[in-house]
C-alpha cells in the first residue's frame, strides 16, 4: 500500500478513536472505514472555504481570512483531532459537540462501539489494517480520498500564506503523507 494511503488511513482510524495498537478484526475494518468515509464527507468537506477572488485580485474565504483549501482541510484536522483525541468518535461524544451526524450515520456509529469489544490489541503499527490483501477494504477506503482529493483539485496551493501545501498524488488519487504529518505536530499529542 502507498505510503500516502498508510497516512490517510491513519487519520481516518484517529477520528474514530482507535489507536495505533489496535488491529480491527474481520468486517470491523469496512464498518471503520465506512464510518470514516461519512464522517469526511459530513464534517470536513463543508467545513472547507472555497476560496474566491475579490475585486482587488486577492483570493480570500467566505470568512473573509486570506487561507487556502489546503490550509483549511489542516485546520479542521487538527480541530478534529483535538476534539477526539481522548475519546472514540461516540455518539456521547457527539452529543456534546456541535457536530450533527445523518441518523443513520450516528446508529452506524453506535453499532461499530458495540462492537469494539472484537477489537484486538496487537503490537502492530496502523498501515497493518489493510495489508491483508482486501481488495474490498482498499476500494471502500479508497472513496474517502479520491471524495476529499475531487472536492479541492485547483485551490492555490503554491500561495505565500500556505508554504507547506498538501499535494495531490494524481496516480493513486491519493492525499500525499504531508497532511498527516502535519495534522501529527506535537501540539496534537497527549495534551
């Protein structure tokens, strides 16, 4: 698997709480990934500024700050993680949030916490989830990055105010391994 897709993998497993110890067993890896796929699409697509150009040429947000696609997508990472990062992705935690789940969505989530009980703990690192060969498992996780990597194709990423972008990887439509390396800054870690 591409270095990128270990990456992206990783982050979408912190958003649901599982750490990097932790080997999913069985269908528990898809209902993961299913799950990470939604919660992409339901929080942080929307939550990104399309930037636009203004009269005097400047490109700026709806929220009138000078930031880029990419800038965002890191932004609302770290938010996320910082969120959750005590704490499974929970219909509980949920609820004292803002964030607002499809209901069938939240009852997805609720199932896959019931089930967590059938998750092992394994002295493995995360990219392990996927290297048993489940062409199932890549094409679902796959959604979530060529959804994330469609939506933000052509923001200025080569801007003054943006001079670590996220590049995109063309050929496996993949997020290159800088998001998550930058959404991992120490600042993230058990604070």
């Amino acid at each position: 698997m591409a270095k990128c897709e270990e990456n992206e993998l990783m982050m979408a497993c912190d958003m649901l709480g599982i750490r990097a110890n932790t080997v999913l067993v069985g269908d528990d890896q898809i209902i993961a990934l299913r799950i990470a796929i939604s919660i992409a699409r339901q929080i942080i697509v929307p939550a990104i500024p399309i930037p636009q150009r203004g009269a005097n040429g400047v490109m700026f947000c709806a929220d009138n700050s000078i930031e880029y696609g990419e800038d965002a997508l890191f932004k609302r990472l770290h938010e996320i993680r910082k969120m959750y990062r005590n704490s499974a992705l929970s219909p509980k935690t949920l609820k004292s949030t803002s964030v607002k789940l499809d209901p069938n969505l939240a009852l997805a989530l609720e199932k896959f916490h019931e089930r967590r009980i059938s998750l092992v703990k394994k002295d493995q690192l995360i990219h392990d989830l996927l290297a048993t060969g489940s062409s199932r498992a890549k094409a679902v996780f796959s959604e979530t990055v060529k959804m994330i990597r469609d939506n933000y194709t052509g923001l200025c990423a080569n801007h003054e105010h943006n001079p670590s972008p996220v590049s995109w990887d063309a050929s496996s439509r993949s997020i290159e391994a800088s998001v998550w390396s930058r959404s991992n800054a120490p600042c993230n870690r058990g604070q």
